[in-house]
C-alpha cells in the first residue's frame, strides 16, 4: 500500500499532466460495472515511466515499481 501512494503521488504530482492523471485515477477507481480499462499512448506510458523513475531519486521505496514499469514498456 505505501508503494501505491507513493506513486499516485507522483502521478497526482507536477510532473505528470492532468489529462494523464485523470486516467490513471479513472483505472484506479473501482467500477461499477466490470472492468476499467483505459489504453495509453506510448508517449503517455512513457512519460508515467520516467516520473515514477524520477521519483525514486528521492523516495526508494519505489524503485522496485520503477523497475517493473520499465521492464513492461521493453514488452
């Protein structure tokens, strides 16, 4: 749990746009019907990418995130 809040921290933070945080809270909410699946761009990916990787520097309990998010973009 502390690992989630700290990267919706930095999603939520001044680094990520608002349109990009607005869908990752959108999959973070829970549905009502189903499932929520929303598709990002690879730019947008990207960017969420290089937030959560930026942030580590200051807060390494998210570096495990970072790794695993890394690693699903060379996918």
């Amino acid at each position: 749990m502390p690992q989630f809040q700290g990267v919706l921290s930095v999603v939520l933070g001044p680094t990520v746009p608002d349109d990009l945080s607005n869908k990752v809270l959108m999959v973070c909410t829970r549905p009502r019907d189903g499932v929520t699946e929303v598709a990002l761009e690879d730019d947008e990916a990207r960017q969420l990418v290089e937030a959560v990787t930026a942030a580590q520097q200051e807060n390494p309990a998210l570096r495990p995130i970072a790794k695993l998010l890394l690693a699903q973009m060379r996918l």
